[in-house]
C-alpha cells in the first residue's frame, strides 16, 4: 500500500530506502506442522523494503507454508508476521496489504482481463475512470496493452501469468508473493519472466516474496536467498555469498555443481591426499572438503597434486567439463578454458589441486 | 487428397447413422405419432380440439397449473439444498463432510415405489412423524400425503441425490486457486459466493434445472401415491386419460403439450451454451 | 464448429425429454395393469375326481388359466394334491400372467373349432362369467354330467342352473365392508344406513379412487345405481348415464364426510392401509384382500367385514370344459376334485376367495369365517359405462 506502481524515476530513492533497512515484512518464530509430520519450525526470516527475496528449497521443505502463512491462506501454529511493524496474523487474506500470484489457475476464466484486473479495484470503490486508467497503465508494464478484453482461455500460459501478475500489482500491496509462478512455462519463456519481473520490481520497488525449487532462477532474480530444508532455514544471504561461501554442506550440495572430498585433520590443518589447507573452522577428525568445479586446477607436474586419470571432455560452447578419476576420492569434474583442453585427452595421467576449498564436519 | 476426405466423410456418416437411426426410432417417430394422433379427433378428422380440450377443460387447467407449481416448488428447492449440500462438502472438512459424502446418495438406491410408501408411513397422518409429534406433546402435523406437500418431498428425495451428485462435480472443478486469488484481492465470502463460485457453475446450474424440471414434471409412481385425488400431475393425469379413460387422443395431446414443456426448457439450456460458446472462441 | 455442437446438444436434449417422456408412458402402463389385477383376483379353474385306476395309462391333460400370482399360487398347491391321488392323471399347467398380451385363450378355442381342429390342445378353461355366456352362445363348452362329477351336488343348483351346467364356479370373492369392530359394535346394514354412518362419523370412512381399483369402483357403482331399477345393472346403454345425477350428488356431498374430506387413495390396498394404520374405521374392500390380511395379521384381529343388502358387486370365477377336448374323462375327474371340500379349503385358505361349494359342505371354522359375508353380492354387467363412471367421477367428486 506504501509504493505504488508508478514509475519512480529516480532509482537512486529505492536503494536509499533499501540503504535504510528499514523492514517491510518480518516473520517471527513461525511454526506449523501438518499431520503428515511436514511442516516449519521456528522460522524468522526479515525483508526489507523494496527487497526481492527468494525461499529456496525441494518440495516440502516449507517454503509454501510460510509464504501461504504470510498469505493469511494458512494458519500458523505459533510465531508472528508484521508487516510494517503490524501484526497480521489475525486478519483474513482479503484483509492483508499482500497480494500472491498462484502457481497456476490463476485468472479467473468467466471474466474479461480487464474485469480480472478491475475486480479488486472495484471492490475498493474506486472511481470507474481512474480503474480504466490504471488497468491500462498496468497492461502497459507487463507488455500486454491489447489484452483488456480477451478471455483467459485465449491467452497463452506467460500471457496469463503477466495478466495474473498485473492483477496483483494494481492493488499496491506492501508485500507481493509469488508461488513458484512460473513453473508451468517452457524454459525460453521462464528466462524472459524472470527478467520482466526483475524489471518490473525495478521499476515499482516493490517488497516481493518468491517461492522457488529452481536454485537457477533463484540465483538469477534474488537479492536474497533463503535456503529450506525440512522445515528450517539453513542460509540467508545474497546469491553471491550462497554460492561462495554455503553455510551447510546441504547448502553446498543444493546449490550450483560442488565436488565433495573427504579429507582429515591433522596439526591444525586439513589434509587431502598431500594437498593441505588451513583448518579455518577449526574442525577436527574427518572432514568434507567442497570444491567448485571452477576452483579444480589441473596440471601433468606431479608435486602439484592429486594423481588422477580423465575420463571424459565435454566441450560445453566456450568452457569445458573434464572429468577425472582419482583413486581413494571418486570422480570429480572441473571446469576448464576450452584452448586449455586442447591437448587433454582421456586416459591422460593428470594432477588435481584447488584454488579454494570450503569445508565442513563430516556428520 | 480429395479422395481421402471423400472417404473420411462417408465413414463419418457410417458412424452417426446408427446413433441416428436408434433416436429416429426411439425418439422422433413416437413424438410425430402422438402429435398425429392428438390431433384427431373424436370424428377422426384433423383439428385441435383436443388441445382446446386441454386448456378449456376445467380439471385439466387446474393440473396443468397443479404441476407447473409443484415442478417449479421443488425445482426451487431441490436446487437450494443440493447446492448447499455440494458447497458444503467442497468447502469443508471434517466427520460431518464425510458423513453427508457416504450418505446423500443412498437414496438413488432404493427403488421408488419402496420410498414412496416409505414416505407414507413417515409422514401420514399416523406415520412416525405424527407419532412423535404426539408424543412431545405437539398437537399432530398438517396434512403432508395426499396433498402437495407429499409429492414435493418425494421430488426433494428422488432428486436431491442426483443434482448434488452434479454440483458437487461442478464445484471440485473450480480450483482452490480461483478463490484464493478473489480473496487475496479482497473479495469477502458472499462476494466470491455470488461473484466465482456460481457464475463458474452456471452451466451446471442449468444442467440441474433441466434435468430436474424434466424429471419432475414427467413423474408419475410418488404423485400417483402420494397426490390429491385432484388436481393432479400430468403423469397422472396422462396415465388416466390413457388407460382408464381410454381417450387415447387427449392422452396424446398432453404428452405433446408435456414434450413441449421440456424443449421450451431445453431450448433455454441450449441457448445459453451457445452463448457461452460464442464468448470463448 | 460451434452450430455442429449446438446440434448436438438439441439431440441430446432431445432424446432426454423423450426418454422421460417414454419412461412415464411405460409406468402408466404398468400401473394400469396392477390396478385391473387386484380387480381380477376372481379367475381359474378346479375340478375334483373320483378315485383313480391305478392301472390305466397316465392321461395329460392342458389347463389354461390366467390372473395375478395367488391364482398360480392356488393351482400350484391344488394340482400336486391332486396329482399325489392320480397317478395316472397329468395336469400340463398353462399359465398365462395378465397383461402379457398373448392372443387370449378364449380366441384359441374358437379359432381351433372353427379351423376344425379339436379343442385347440385346450382341455380345461378358466375365466369369468362373461366368457360363459359368450361360450354358451359360440357352443364352445360342454355340458357338465353331475353323473361324472358326483360333487357337483355340492354346488349350489341355482348357480349352475344360471349357467346351464356349462360352467363351475369353484370359487368367489366379493367386495364388502371392511370394519374396525371396537369402533364399529354394528356395522351398517344397507347403503343408507352406511351413508348415515359416513355422515356421522366424519372421517372415518375412506373408499380408493374408483379408476384405481374395484372396491372403490364398486362402492361408487353401488351408489349410483342405488335407487335405480334392478335390471339397470345389467343395461349397458349410455343412455342410462343421466340415471346416476343423483348417485352423484350423494357422492359428492359425501366429500366433505369421507377421509380427509375428500381424499380417495389410490388402488385397493390404499384404503386397506389406512383401516391399517387405524386413520380410518371403515372402508369397502376386496374380500379376498381383506381376509388374507388379516390371516397374516397385517389387518388387527378387530377387523371385521360384512355385506350390505342389497350387496357390493363381485362374482364367481368358473371353469369350463372346451366340448372338443379328447382328454374329458381325466378333465372330469379333476373338477370333482376340485369341488371336493379338501380342495375348496386351499381356496379359502390360499386366495381367501369364497368356496364354491355351498358352505354347509365345508369345515365348521370355515363356515364360521364367512357368516354374514358369503351372501347378497351382486354381477354388475354395465360394460363401458365403467369408464364414463370414472371419468365424471374425476370431474365430479375429486375436483368439487
């Protein structure tokens, strides 16, 4: 209800609200458990103003639940959600300053786009004139300013998606919530969307909530992203920090390609094979070593590192994935310049070493 | 290519001509027959005197009207709770939901006749209902067989089942999404009622009504228990025109006059579909 | 595209409204049949014989009958006992259920005579008086030898004499007065003091719906034809019809008196179910409906019933012997055993019909049962004027 649609033309006003994180949306201590045994717990979670942030996790890690929460679709067992500064657990979903976009099924079949864009301005009593002006406008920002009296039948699925997501726009809600809405598109199309909604988010600043299983398109629109896991939060941070620095080893697993080495510590280092890094956690006994593929550094000197065999070369347009068999530790894969494989061939004897190597308790 | 769809035509053709020859037989000829028929007269000429008949005659006026009203009664009120019943169960969950779910059809299992006399001993003047009326000290019921009452409640019974079984379809398929998005947009519960949920089970609706209509006023074994002696439903009416009376001309003219009732009923249903066909495409 | 699916839609509805349509014709049908079924309890043939050569040859003969299913009933426990005593006789039941619509038997004996062809493998005939005389004059039935069948003496000579020894009524049954008797100590007597009851006792009498069964028919007949001459009820001439205004008028006063002020169940069971459920204290019944339902209790014990003079109609059912049939020596003695008092016993005990023999012949406890009833019922013979009854009785008394 704070920010409008409008085009704020000065950008530099919403980082300056971002810069005074001051907070849209606070989820205190949800809980929820459903009686298949699923459900959340304990969940706080901050965003701010003008802040896209992303739950991530696979099915039934709870990232709906919360988000359904924040709704009003869900009841939460115990646990609070304010949104700017006011406790809305008690109001209904038609009461709530936030607006969802469904996973699918969203526009309602029996009315016009324009009627689907003008019921929830109706029902605010707003002045005929003024809803026609601003469906226009809104059809305008999602690129579809033809659409106004076409049925949704006769629209196709991202079509129907941006109309859906007009729908919520037009009511200036002080958190906008996306359920995974745009899962039922083709991948071409979910790429357009993303950027859309990224630039739509620009342009309108406003507080969005966005609920993915996809850690690519998560990666790509969040300024935050907070990773599920059975119920519980396991990282918040931007997606830059997620991908460098996992806090779990879910986190690594889940997110982008991660090789795994188990390796051991001994004199206050952490050993693989003769390759030696700095305890940094100050772990002890075994340890899980994660290396980004990025981060494997090959060579044919053997003091540089693990010994290893290629087992394949796979040029992926301007980089390269090579496999590599080391003995005792499995297959790992790293991603090397194409000129730099020109002369690798599998069977090749090999040396593995790692620029970067982040590590965690073997469980 | 023109040949293959020469052939894809005469195979088509093959394959309707069945279906059309069973409802030419079954259906068209009879109709034509009895409109024939009740267009004869007592002297074997052609005329309309036996419509006339139908609208002069005192007593049959008064059936004509007597089943009009009952029809639209318990179309009226079939469509009431079965819409209340499917709506509920939809929307609801719980001991009660999967109670009404195992019970409501339990009704299209009993044979007619058995529920009619069933009926008669619930609700006669000394049924069950009289009888406990009594005995909490009430001073008995008004009269319910035998009058109007009692062919609106079998109706109630023999079609309640059927249309909820209907609705209730016509309501699983409007997604959980649909109403949740009116509501997140800010549509209160009446809102979304009158707004969503009937205009999406419009059709439907109809398809009831139809059906309802139909079934009602064509009945014939719970008014011919349950009525009054007079004025009668047009099944009755029809059955004693036909075999006790034996005028087998007017018999024919009332079931024309019923048939037209229910096209006038259908043409409704057909007309909006087309309506919505042309909105769609 | 879119008129294609319209048509569509008009045919199916189309076909919907028909097949309504078509399923109330068949239930008319159906209803009509029952309706005439109660009425036609009165059908089917007996015979008795005397004892039986053990060394003849085995004899079959063809008995041909119809009606509802406690006809069947009766012959299926008669024709064993009778069979169990004649080892060397055979009776081929035929039964042919009503409203089946096959050629009438009646039609097939003419037909075989006519074609030259014996009695057309027909030995033995049930059915009505009506098919008695019209036998009679056709020539079709033998006549019956009280020689051949020794208890023919047990059969009223006045019955047989009307029938001139071509037919035996084995059986009757007979609408009458079916009373409450704690509420009714005496019945009424004749059809004024069973009007001045009606009239008294608001309420508490109910007759059906005279197109839906014969009791009401035949209390709304009896009230027409009340003051009329004796021999009106045998005239089936229309112009008798301005004769019942006045039967009318009484009918239609009674309205306000009878059930429910004016409420006529439908079918014979109806007003039974009312006597049952204790709505009402009188009504006209079947007495073959009534006493079995008060054999099996379904009727309280306090039922009663009684005739009025002069009575409710109702009327024997005979059996004939088709002159032609090759096979009258096994036929013969067949009927006298069905005469014999072993076998009138099934009949009132089976189809609570009235014995054909005279009473005097049977048991004491059945003598007993019929006191009062077995008397005074009367043939009305109006032909289609039954209808036109019904017809004005709708307009004039259902729709007052």
């Amino acid at each position: 209800m704070v920010q409008g649609i409008q085009v704020i033309q000065d950008k530099q006003q919403i980082h300056q609200v971002q810069d005074s994180r001051e907070i849209q949306l606070s989820v205190q201590q949800l809980s929820k458990r459903y009686r298949t045994g699923e459900g959340v717990t304990s969940i706080s979670l901050d965003v701010h103003k003008g802040e896209l942030i992303t739950l991530l996790g696979p099915s039934g890690c709870g990232k709906t639940t919360v988000l359904r929460s924040i709704g009003g679709f869900l009841e939460p067992d115990s646990g609070d959600i304010l949104i700017e500064g006011v406790s809305v657990l008690k109001s209904p979903p038609e009461k709530r300053p936030t607006s969802m976009v469904f996973q699918g099924y969203n526009l309602w079949p029996h009315m016009t786009v324009f009627d689907n864009l003008a019921f929830g301005l109706k029902i605010r009593k707003m002045k005929k004139a003024e809803i026609s002006q601003q469906v226009k406008d809104v059809l305008k920002l999602v690129r579809l300013p033809d659409a106004e009296n076409k049925f949704p039948g006769q629209l196709s699925g991202g079509q129907q998606q941006r109309i859906a997501l007009a729908r919520s726009l037009l009511l200036k809600p002080a958190v906008l919530l996306l359920d995974e809405p745009f899962s039922a598109l083709d991948a071409k199309l979910r790429h357009e969307m993303r950027e859309e909604l990224r630039e739509i988010q620009a342009e309108t600043g406003l507080t969005m909530v966005f609920v993915t299983h996809d850690q690519e398109e998560a990666l790509s629109i969040s300024d935050r992203i907070v990773v599920m896991n059975h119920g519980n939060i396991e990282q918040i941070a931007s997606p830059q920090e997620i991908y460098d620095q996992p806090n779990t080893l879910y986190v690594a697993q889940f997110i982008g390609k991660m090789n795994f080495l188990k390796g051991v510590v001994s004199e206050g280092q952490v050993l693989v094979g003769k390759l030696k890094f700095p305890n940094s956690k100050s772990l002890s006994g075994g340890v899980w070593l994660a290396i980004r593929p990025e981060d494997v550094i090959l060579s044919n000197q053997e003091q540089e590192g693990l010994p290893g065999v290629v087992k394949q070369i796979m040029v992926l347009g301007h980089y390269a994935e090579v496999s590599i068999q080391l003995p005792e530790y499995g297959v790992i894969r790293a991603f090397q310049p194409r000129d730099a494989v020109k002369e690798l061939h599998s069977g090749d004897q090999i040396y593995v070493s790692f620029k970067k190597v982040i590590t965690y308790p073997e469980v | 290519m023109m040949k293959k769809q020469v052939k894809m035509g005469i195979l088509g053709l093959l394959m309707v001509i069945p279906s059309f020859l069973l409802l030419f037989v079954t259906v068209v000829i009879p109709i034509a027959v009895s409109f024939k028929e009740s267009l004869t007269n007592k002297e074997g000429g052609i005329d309309l005197s036996n419509y006339k008949f139908l609208f002069t005659d005192k007593l049959m006026r008064s059936n004509i009207v007597f089943s009009l009203e009952v029809t639209v009664i318990s179309v009226v009120i079939v469509l009431i709770i079965s819409y209340a019943l499917a709506a509920y169960m939809r929307f609801n969950k719980g001991k009660l939901v999967g109670w009404i779910r195992n019970m409501y059809m339990i009704p299209m299992f009993i044979p007619s006749v058995i529920a009619t006399y069933g009926l008669i001993q619930l609700l006669g003047n000394h049924g069950w209902v009289a009888r406990w009326v009594l005995l909490f000290g009430g001073s008995g019921i008004p009269r319910i067989i035998f009058d109007m009452k009692g062919i609106i409640i079998a109706n109630l019974w023999f079609n309640i089942p059927f249309t909820t079984m209907l609705l209730g379809s016509a309501l699983a398929g409007i997604p959980d999404s649909v109403m949740e998005s009116a509501k997140d947009v800010g549509a209160g519960k009446l809102r979304i009622f009158t707004r969503f949920i009937v205009p999406l089970t419009y059709k439907t609706l109809l398809v009831a009504v139809t059906f309802v209509f139909m079934g009602v006023i064509g009945s014939f074994t719970a008014p011919f228990l349950l009525g009054p002696n007079a004025p009668q439903m047009l099944g009755v009416s029809m059955e004693q025109i036909f075999g006790v009376f034996q005028e087998k001309e007017q018999a024919s003219a009332l079931a024309f006059f019923t048939f037209l009732l229910c096209s006038f009923m259908g043409y409704f249903y057909i007309r909006s579909m087309i309506k919505e066909e042309g909105a769609r495409s | 595209m879119l008129s294609k699916k319209s048509t569509l839609t008009l045919l199916t509805v189309t076909t919907v409204t028909a097949a309504l349509l078509a399923g109330c014709g068949n239930s008319n049908n159906s209803d009509t049949a029952n309706a005439g079924a109660s009425n036609a309890s009165t059908t089917n043939a007996g015979s008795n014989a005397a004892s039986a050569d053990p060394t003849a040859q085995q004899v079959e003969f063809s008995f041909y009958f119809t009606g509802s299913e406690n006809v069947k009933n009766l012959w299926d426990t008669v024709i064993p006992m009778f069979e169990k005593d004649h080892p060397n006789i055979k009776v081929k039941e035929v039964y042919i259920p009503s409203g089946t619509g096959a050629q009438p038997t009646y039609d097939r004996i003419l037909a075989a005579k006519q074609a030259g062809k014996g009695s057309g493998g027909i030995d033995l005939y049930e059915d009505g008086l009506s098919n008695v005389t019209q036998g009679q004059k056709d020539d079709l039935w033998e006549t019956l030898d009280p020689a051949k069948i020794s208890n023919l003496a047990s059969v009223d000579a006045n019955t047989m004499k009307d029938v001139s020894n071509l037919a035996i009524p084995y059986r009757s049954s007979a609408v009458v007065l079916a009373y409450n008797s704690e509420k009714v100590p005496t019945p009424p007597k004749t059809l004024d003091e069973l009007f001045a009851w009606i009239k008294s006792n608001p309420e508490r009498f109910a007759y059906n719906d005279p197109s839906t069964g014969g009791a009401g028919s035949s209390f709304v007949t009896t009230a027409l034809y009340d003051k009329l001459s004796e021999d009106a009820i045998h005239n089936s001439d229309p112009s008798i019809e301005k004769e019942w205004d006045k039967g009318f008028e009484t009918l239609k006063d009674l309205g306000k008196y009878v059930y429910g002020k004016g409420i006529y169940p439908k079918k014979n069971q109806g007003t039974l179910d009312l006597l049952i459920s204790g709505e009402v204290d009188m009504i006209p019944a079947w007495s073959d409906m009534a006493l079995e339902q008060i054999g099996n209790g379904q009727l309280p014990d306090t039922t009663k019933i009684a005739q009025i003079t002069p009575g409710f109609n109702g009327g024997p059912t005979y059996l004939m012997v088709p002159k032609l049939s090759d096979k009258k020596d096994a036929v013969n003695e067949f009927l006298n055993f069905v005469l014999s008092p072993e076998a009138q016993a099934v009949v009132v005990t089976k189809m609570h019909g009235f014995p054909g023999i005279e009473l005097s012949n049977m048991p004491q406890d059945i003598q007993d049962s019929f006191k009062g009833v077995a008397e005074g019922f009367r043939t009305f013979n109006i032909g289609d004027l039954g209808n036109e009854i019904n017809k004005r009785w709708q307009s004039d008394v259902a729709a007052q």
